[in-house]
C-alpha cells in the first residue's frame, strides 16, 4: 500500500484513504493480467444512476503489443514517467442509457458514475499494494480513435498503475513534487444549507 503517514484529519477518515496518493516513480515490473481485472472489478462495484454502470475500462499492460501504444497517446510531461509504470487502463463512459426495448437517454451522470468506479479501483490497487495516478493529459482524440470508441462513449481520464519506485529516478525538476499532496480544509468545500456568499460587504 501506498503511505502517506503526514496526512491527517480531524475527522474519522479511514487510514486507506488518506493513504492513497498520486506518485510519479515507478519501478518498471509486470502485472499479472488476473491482478489488474481485480482491481478493475473492484471499479464494478460502484454506485451508478439506475443501476446503469456507464463505465468502461481499456487497458494495456507492460510488455504486451498494446503497451507502447497506449503509453503513446499521453502528452510527453506524462509519458516521459508513465513508461515505467505497469499497467495504463483508459476510462471512458457510455453517455446515454437504455437501450433495447428502451429508447436511449442523456445519461448525465456518466462521468460522475465513472469517476467514482476509478476511485474504488485506486483504493483497491492502494491496497494490495500497488501505486496508482490518474491523468487527463493525453491526445484524446487520437486516443479514442485508438481504442474505436464508439460516438456515444466520452473519454473521461487514462489511470496510470504500477509498482512505486524511487523518487530518485525521476528528473530533478519532479523530484520535489514526489510527496502526497495536501487538500484544503473541510471548512472550505463542505457547506450546510446553501452555497455560502463570497465577496458580500459586512
């Protein structure tokens, strides 16, 4: 599992949780293909509008023929430490619900649906001890091209997975950034009743 023993809160956060943070050193070493769909089964579970599981999950990993394509939709920032790492999985959302006997509609929480799939994968990753980062930069339209998403599919963020390595290892100009970030307070973000006035006189 990843640590990050400096975070803490004043509430009752579970330990998983603030524990799982976004590093950027990996150590290139493979994944069993069987360990990566347990992770992304854990991202099966989540919850969805209608029970619709909007999400979807394309991955590659290292030393597999689809490996370096993956890796080469990612901007150079990303790829230039994604390349160690052990497995890149794309998550994309259907954007429309129903179907069959049912005409389909906007699904509006698609991506809403998806990202809280990712979150489960990371912490089940998190848990038995793999490093996870989740990333937006990457080509998305050569990407979905790629991946032959269909239209009514959006492509929402890759999820980079590996084993964490040492800082190190990374460009000097990283090496600094290489620590689990902090966030803002509860105080900031979590309001009771209604949206609080900002910029009002008194």
């Amino acid at each position: 599992m990843t640590k990050a023993p400096e975070r803490q809160s004043d509430t009752s956060v579970e330990r998983l949780i603030l524990d799982r943070w976004s590093p950027r050193a990996f150590t290139p070493a493979p994944i069993a293909e069987a360990e990566l769909l347990a992770f992304l089964d854990a991202g099966r579970w989540a919850p969805s509008a209608y029970n619709s599981q909007p999400w979807r999950f394309i991955y590659a990993r290292r030393d597999t023929p689809e490996w370096e394509r993956f890796l080469s939709w990612l901007i150079p920032f990303n790829h230039g430490w994604a390349q160690h790492a052990s497995a890149l999985v794309y998550i994309a959302s259907h954007t429309v619900m129903g179907g069959g006997q049912a005409e389909p509609v906007p699904a509006p929480t698609h991506a809403f649906d998806a990202g809280a799939a990712s979150v489960l994968i990371q912490l089940q990753a998190s848990k038995a001890g793999w490093a996870t980062h989740p990333v937006s930069g990457f080509d998305h339209e050569v990407a979905r091209s790629g991946l032959e998403l269909p239209d009514d599919y959006a492509l929402n963020a890759a999820l980079v997975i590996g084993r964490q390595g040492d800082a190190q290892a990374l460009p000097e100009s990283l090496r600094g950034r290489e620590a689990p970030s902090g966030r803002k307070p509860l105080g900031e973000i979590a309001f009771a009743g209604r949206f609080p006035v900002t910029g009002a006189d008194g």
